[in-house]
C-alpha cells in the first residue's frame, strides 16, 4: 500500500502520466497479496473525484492503471470464482491546494474500515504516509518560527523510541517484558475481543506452536502404519494449521487440515474422514460426528502461549 501510494503522491504532484502504469502494476500486486488493498484503490478514487485532481479521469492513463491491476489481480479472481465458488462481499456488507489535494483519502479508508468493523492494524500501512507529511508540514512551521522546538521534539521521539522499544522489539524475555510493563504503566493492547493473555497477542502468538505440534505427532507415532496413511489432522484455525505444515516434516506428519479462513478453500485433499486427529477444546461436536472418540489429552505447549491454545486436546477419532 505505501508503494501505491507513494506512486500516487508523486502523480499528484505532477510526475509523468505514464506514472500511472507502475500505480497499477503495484495496485494488482497489492491485491494479489491482499484483498484490503481494494479498499485503498476505493478511497484513492473517490478522494481524486472530491478534489481538483478530477480531472485525471478525463485521461486514459488512469483507466489504464485500472486495468493493469484487474488483469494482474485476474488469475485471484478467477480462482475465487472458480474454485471457492462464491466470492463473500465486503458488504457484510484558508489552505493551499497542493496539500488540500490529499486530505480525503485516508479519511475514506478510514470510514470503509470503522463502518465495517475493521481491526485497528488494518490501517496500519497508511501511518508511514501520515509520519512523513506530518513531519514535512512540521518542518515548515519550524523553519518559520519556534525553531527552538526542534531539538525539543527530536528528542521527545528518541526517548520515546527508547521507551517503547522494549514493548515492540523481542528484546526481554517475557517474564522481564511483563514486568517492565508493570514499571511504565503500559496496558497489554487488545487486538482480540477473547484476548486474556499475559503478553501482548503479537507475542503471545510466538509461543507453544512446536510443542502442540510434537504432542500431536506422538499420538500420530502411537497409531498403526495402516491407520496413519489414511489419518488426517484437523486443526481449529489456521496458525495451528499452520503449525502442523512448518514444524510437521521434522516429526513425519502429514499437512493439516482446516475449515478456516484459505484452508477451507483448499479442500479435504485425498482423505476420507475415517480416521481423524483433531485438535479441539473438548469432544462435543466430535462425539456427534464420528462413531468413536478417544481424547488423548491436553496438547503439551508454553504457559506463555494465547489460552485458547493452551486448552486444546488432542481427539482421535
């Protein structure tokens, strides 16, 4: 998003038209790896319609970029189309001009994402953008007058890069990152609604995946060779899936199964269902699924891991 909208700055204040082109190879690039990025070209466009740069759409470069993004980002939606067969809508579903010609668009983004409920990080590529035009429209109110605010502001950002740099970086280990927390008055961010663990999410998240994923090869090890070709391993969400598929080739385990989020699209693979290794906090749809269900316990993982992770249990069923 930050190339884009670089590249969208740059034709803004008065690159070459065919700047328009390298916008929509970055756009169709950017959808590819994100479908958010959709909402960027929204609000770019509609910012453009709400100023005086309107008159781009007059030209076909524009419309070129358009199109370069559609047919880079084609072979997704084609494969959404095909493949998923549904596509789920999103409907669920006194200032001088050259700085004016900008003030709209992440107010748009920004809507699109509180209307629909959107995480807070997903907002999150357009601060570098907001960093750099505050800090250039700062620069010029500084080189004017109270220029003895500068050294006071460079030095308020590196005590406070220095403060929180241990909040942000892995640089302590958990026990010492907690406590530092404790010592600035820093409140655990809640990036989940079910969020209850010591450590911020984005750490929390960085533990016990291995450990789950040997507790579940021994109770793979555990059953005949017959019954391991045809077991498959289902998992809840997608980093315990995840989990399985990195960590899985060291301890012989098959790739994981899931119904959420990109591996529902992938599909059952080759298994039938008749043997399963499921991860799972207890048996309850599993003891109306299947004829037999053996719990084989809790899952070995890290007293620093998120909780749910914690409670899962491994079922053969």
């Amino acid at each position: 998003m930050d190339g884009a909208i670089y590249l969208l700055c740059r034709i803004i204040n008065g690159a070459p038209s065919r700047t328009w082109i390298w916008l929509g190879a970055v756009a169709g690039l950017g959808i590819q790896n994100k479908h958010s990025m959709v909402f960027f070209g929204v609000a770019a466009a509609l910012a453009i319609l709400l100023t005086p740069e309107r008159f781009q759409f007059t030209q076909r470069w524009i419309w070129l970029a358009g199109l370069i993004a559609f047919v880079i980002a084609l072979p997704n939606i084609i494969w959404q189309v095909a493949v998923v067969r549904r596509i789920d809508l999103a409907a669920r579903f006194p200032r001088r001009p050259a700085r004016s010609r900008h003030r709209f668009h992440l107010l748009i983004a920004l809507a699109e994402f509180i209307v629909m409920h959107g995480k807070n990080y997903y907002v999150a590529p357009a601060y570098p953008m907001l960093f750099a035009a505050g800090g250039a429209g700062f620069e010029r109110i500084l080189a004017l007058r109270f220029r003895w605010l500068k050294p006071a502001i460079a030095f308020l950002v590196v005590v406070s890069a220095v403060v929180l740099a241990p909040v942000v970086l892995p640089i302590l280990s958990p026990e010492k990152l907690l406590a530092y927390m404790r010592a600035i008055h820093f409140e655990v961010p809640r990036t989940e609604t079910s969020h209850t663990a010591a450590l911020p999410q984005l750490y929390a998240d960085q533990f016990g995946w291995e450990e789950m994923v040997r507790s579940v090869a021994r109770v793979y090890a555990s059953c005949p060779p017959e019954e391991q070709k045809r077991a498959a391993i289902f998992c809840q969400n997608y980093g315990e899936a995840g989990a399985i598929d990195f960590f899985g080739s060291k301890y012989g385990l098959p790739p994981a199964l899931s119904g959420h989020q990109n591996y529902f699209y992938w599909g059952p693979d080759d298994y039938t269902g008749e043997i399963m290794i499921v991860l799972d906090d207890d048996a309850t749809d599993e003891g109306e699924q299947f004829s037999l269900v053996e719990d084989r316990g809790l899952i070995e993982s890290s007293p620093w891991a998120m909780p749910w992770e914690q409670r899962q249990h491994i079922l053969v069923c």
